[in-house]
C-alpha cells in the first residue's frame, strides 16, 4: 500500500526503516560504511520529509514501513547553501558523500542546461531488504510521477548509485545525463574516491523530462 502524503506522526518510522536498509546498504553509504543512526543524514531527510512529496510503502497487514521514496524540490542556489552547511559537519563520511554529490551537481548544472527555476529531485529510494525484487521500488517511482506534475515540475532528476536504482529509473523513462564509472572516472589523488562493491558500476544522473 503506499500512502501519500506521508502523516508526520510515521517519520519516526521511515527513519527506522531508512537506519536498517538505506543507511546500511546504498552503494556510497556501503562504500564509507556510514554510521547508522547518522545524525546528518537524518537531518536532512527530515528537512526532505517536510517538504511533503514523499510517498511511503505499508506492508497492507502490519502497517510497517517497508520502502520509502524521499522527493524534494531544489532552486538554483540550493546547492551553493547545502554546500556550505555541509562544511560545518563533523562526520567525515558523511561529507565525502555529500561534497561529491553536490559537487558533480553543480559542474553539469540542470536549471541553465533545461531552462528551467526549479527541479523536482528523488532524494532517496529504500526498499525493505526482505521484499526486494518485486516491483516497490518501481511504483515509488510511477506513484511520484502524480506529484511531479502537480507541482508543475517539467524536469525531474536523481542521482542514482546503484544497478537497480538506474534499472528502475531507466524503465520509468529517465535518461542519462551523466554517467561516472566508479573505478576510473570517480577519482581522487589517483585513487578511486569510493570502493563500490559489486554488481554497481557507475554513478549517474538522470532525468525525466515532462510536458
Ligand atoms: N537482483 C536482481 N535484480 C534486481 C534486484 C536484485 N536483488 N533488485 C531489483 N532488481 C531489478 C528488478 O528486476 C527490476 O528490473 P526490471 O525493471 O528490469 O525488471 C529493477 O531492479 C527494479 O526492481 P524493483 O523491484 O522495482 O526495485 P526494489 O523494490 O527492489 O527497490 C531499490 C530497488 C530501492 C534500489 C532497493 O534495491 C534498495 O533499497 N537498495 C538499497 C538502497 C539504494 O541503493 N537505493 C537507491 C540509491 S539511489 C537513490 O536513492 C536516488
């Protein structure tokens, strides 16, 4: 069942399910092996949460959180501002994460390549380890489209880090825009930034286009 908006009174609860399946196992968050419960992070999933265009997945019987899909929407500027709290961060980890993310954000920036003053941004996709496979994950996606375009959003973008992530969101009608093999083109002192674990590849970004 998945249920939107989601009631302020289960953010308790996607952050419960976000510890034990996204903390744990995201690819990046895997590769720097994250601390969970991650005060930063969680932070600034609830800043997302209150945002109020994320969906939540129900198992129908418990009403246990099972996957979660985290949307916000970012201005031009909003880069430039997370990249400067970022810095007062004391978990290294966390930072390496982030100041890539926003860093290779900011390089191919989306609002002059489209033309457009806002950009609707899946933050994070979390399906319950247990119930992977069957489909959750891709009616986060097809669900969220509802909600892209009630905000009159005409680009829609993700930072995918994973396999399945670029699976789903290539089947839901996303496009590469850009796309960094972790091993030779995420690269710091010579080194790869990020031990990415197999079967993921690549880091890309994506983007749906909507008329
Ligand atoms: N083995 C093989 N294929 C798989 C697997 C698996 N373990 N899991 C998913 N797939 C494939 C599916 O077959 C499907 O491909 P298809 O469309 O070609 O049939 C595709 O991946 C999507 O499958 P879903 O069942 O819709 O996805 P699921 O509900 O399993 O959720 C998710 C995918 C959210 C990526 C999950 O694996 C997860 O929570 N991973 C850990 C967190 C993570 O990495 N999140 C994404 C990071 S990027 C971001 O957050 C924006």
């Amino acid at each position: 069942r998945l249920i939107y908006p989601i009631p302020q009174n289960r953010y308790g609860d996607i952050i419960t399910h976000l510890r034990s399946n996204f903390f744990l196992e995201e690819p990046l968050n895997k590769a720097v092996e994250l601390s969970s419960p991650n005060v930063d992070l969680e932070a600034t999933i609830l800043d997302t949460l209150h945002e109020n265009l994320s969906i939540m997945a129900l198992k129908s019987d418990t009403e246990q959180v099972v996957g979660a899909v985290l949307n916000g929407i970012i201005v031009p500027g909003d880069i430039l501002k997370a990249q400067e709290k970022l810095e007062k961060s004391n978990d290294e980890k966390f930072k390496k994460i982030f100041s890539f993310l926003y860093k290779t954000n900011e390089k191919i920036d989306l609002f002059t390549r489209y033309n457009v003053d806002k950009i609707f941004e899946g933050r994070i996709l979390s399906v319950d380890a247990s119930l992977r496979g069957y489909g959750i994950g891709k009616r986060l996606l097809v669900q969220s489209e509802e909600i892209v375009r009630r905000e009159n959003c005409k680009i829609w973008k993700m930072d995918v880090t994973g396999i399945y992530s670029q699976r789903i969101a290539e089947s839901n009608g996303f496009e590469t825009v850009l796309e960094l093999q972790y091993e030779t083109e995420v690269i710091e002192n010579g080194q790869p930034l990020f031990n990415i674990p197999p079967p993921h590849k690549s880091f890309k970004i994506v983007v749906k286009y909507l008329n």
